[in-house]
C-alpha cells in the first residue's frame, strides 16, 4: 500500500488557486520532500493531508484512508509538527508529552516508556520538568519532534522541521529524523536545499501551486562539467568513446557534460591518457534555482 497518494489536487482560497493539480505518491518507509519558494502551496497540501484543510476539487489517502471521508482514521495514523509551534508553554516538557499520549489513548505504561524513549532520542531528559516556556527555539523543535513521534505513527509529517535552527541543532534533528527513518514514512517540507538532499529519498519542487520537478535528489540534479586536456590522439579516443557527452571542443581540449561523474572518470582513464581536467560539479541548489524561476 502507498503511504500517501494525491490526485488532482486542487485548492482555491476565494478565487486564488494555491494549488493547481498536484498528483504525487509516497511509498511506504519514504522520506519525501516538498521543496519550493514561500507561497508555493507547502503547508496548504500538508493540510489537506492531515484534514485541517478540505480540497476544492481532488483526493487524497494517507495510509489507505480518505482525507474527507475518513478524516479521524487518518488522524490516528500520522504525526505532524507544524510550522509553527503548538506546544502548551505553560506546561513542562514531560506534560506536553504526557498530555499528547491521553490523546492517543496510549496506555499509563507505555506512555511512560515512550515519553522516557523520546526525551532521550531529542536529549532533552534533563529538561523534562522545566517548563517549556523557558526553551529555546531549537529545544521546542526537538520537543515538538518527539512529540510527532511519540505514539509510532505510520506516517510523519514535518513542515519545515528546522526553520530557524543554528547549523549544530539542525545537524541533530537530521541525526534523529534518520534514526526515525526506517519505523516511519516522513512527509516534510523545507527551504534548506542540503537539508532535502540529506534526508529525502525523493523530492518534488512545487512553485505557485503546482509540480514542476519530482525526482531523486541525485536525479534532480543538472550533469557536471568536465573539461580535459590531452593529446591529439588520447583527444580522439575520448571523441569515439564519449562522442554524446561531448558539448564542445577546442586545440588540446574537450568538454563533456556527465550525470554521473564518479563512475565516468574509471572509464575515461581506461580508455585514454589525461594531461590535466577540471571538474565543475553542479549542485541540487542550482538545479532548484532554475526550475522556480
Ligand atoms: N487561509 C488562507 N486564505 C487565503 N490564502 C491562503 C490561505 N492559506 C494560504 N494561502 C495562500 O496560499 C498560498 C500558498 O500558501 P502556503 O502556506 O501553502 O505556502 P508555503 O509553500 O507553505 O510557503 P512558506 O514557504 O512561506 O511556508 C500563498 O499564496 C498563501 O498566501
Ligand atoms: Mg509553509
């Protein structure tokens, strides 16, 4: 069964179209990006998935369910972390946990047992009884993340799990949301580039509501360039063996576009001899820039 499968979805906001036909499907274990610029429609289909938001015109299942028809199955089976925070700030760490878990009928035992995994896993265990009103923004992102994960849901989803974290905190949460990866589906958005690489096994770029890209990280990216020096002879050789990804030549010089340039280079040196090259390595940000232009 898919994770999550969307078809046609549309949303209008009076006669504002935030979102324009989005189809897409997760896979079960997936961890699936949705990247594009403020306003691309993000947070509205991640609130269509998990039933705060109706569609205008389209479906969608999370987990097997229909986010109209069955809004409360759906419930029981995600996670979510909002954009924002909505955590209780008058409450510690520990009751804002506890408090999730009674809402998730989770029994006294086990809600002990989880809430003691899940402080552990964000370590926050020796901030567990401190009111979370005294935390700083990266402590209530890891609180809210463990808070998403605490009742072992099929399906997580984060819009933008580390908006406005410091470069360590933000290393930690990926730590833990691959620590998490293999027991859950993760549905997240984010507007960090590097973020989505590390993470995502897929991605799908939206802008003003609808797909333009959707595709592996790796995929997603343009073809490196590599530009090599050598004789007239070795030049040759390489002309007969990699004539396609040749993009242009000169005396002593030809330059190649190539998708994959880890395995590229083995075969190159078993064909000819290489006086020097140079190799500009194209990144996924790049590849992103262009796509929402
Ligand atoms: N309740 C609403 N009423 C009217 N317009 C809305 C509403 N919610 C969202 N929109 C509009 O829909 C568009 C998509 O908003 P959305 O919040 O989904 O964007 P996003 O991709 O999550 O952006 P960001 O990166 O800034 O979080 C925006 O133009 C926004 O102004
Ligand atoms: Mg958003």
């Amino acid at each position: 069964m898919k994770a999550v499968v969307v078809e046609n979805l549309v949303k209008d906001f009076g006669n504002f179209r935030a979102i324009d036909c989005v189809s897409f499907e997760v896979e079960e274990g997936e961890v699936f990006g949705i990247l594009g610029p403020n306003g691309a429609g993000k947070t509205t289909t991640i609130k269509i998935l998990i039933t705060l938001l109706k569609p205008t015109k389209g479906r969608a299942f999370v987990a097997g369910y229909d986010v109209l028809k069955s809004a409360s199955d759906v419930r029981k089976n995600i996670g979510v972390v909002f954009q924002e925070t909505t955590l209780e700030l008058e409450f510690t760490a520990r009751e804002n946990l506890d408090f999730h878990a009674r809402l998730y009928g989770m029994s006294k035992a086990e809600r002990e047992k989880r809430i003691e995994e899940m402080l552990n896993l964000v370590e926050l265990e020796s901030f567990s009884d401190k009111l979370v009103k005294t935390f700083s923004g990266g402590m209530k992102r890891r609180l809210e993340i463990a808070r998403g994960f605490l009742h072992n849901p099929k399906i997580l989803f984060l819009d933008e799990p580390t908006l406005g974290l410091d470069a360590k905190t933000r290393r930690k949460i990926w730590k833990y949301i691959e620590e998490l990866k293999g027991s859950s589906t993760i549905v997240l958005t984010t507007h960090y580039i590097e973020e989505a690489e590390k993470l995502c096994d897929r991605i799908v770029v939206m802008n003003k509501g609808k797909i333009v890209a959707m595709d592996s990280p790796k995929n997603l990216k343009a073809e490196d360039r590599v530009v090599i020096y050598s004789s007239k002879e070795d030049l040759d050789l390489i002309k007969k063996n990699f004539g396609s990804l040749i993009v242009s030549e000169d005396d002593g010089k030809v330059e190649l576009l190539v998708k994959d340039v880890e395995s590229f280079i083995p075969k190159l040196f078993e064909v000819a001899k290489v006086k020097e090259m140079s190799i500009k390595r194209s990144t996924l940000e790049d590849a992103y820039i262009k796509m929402v232009e």
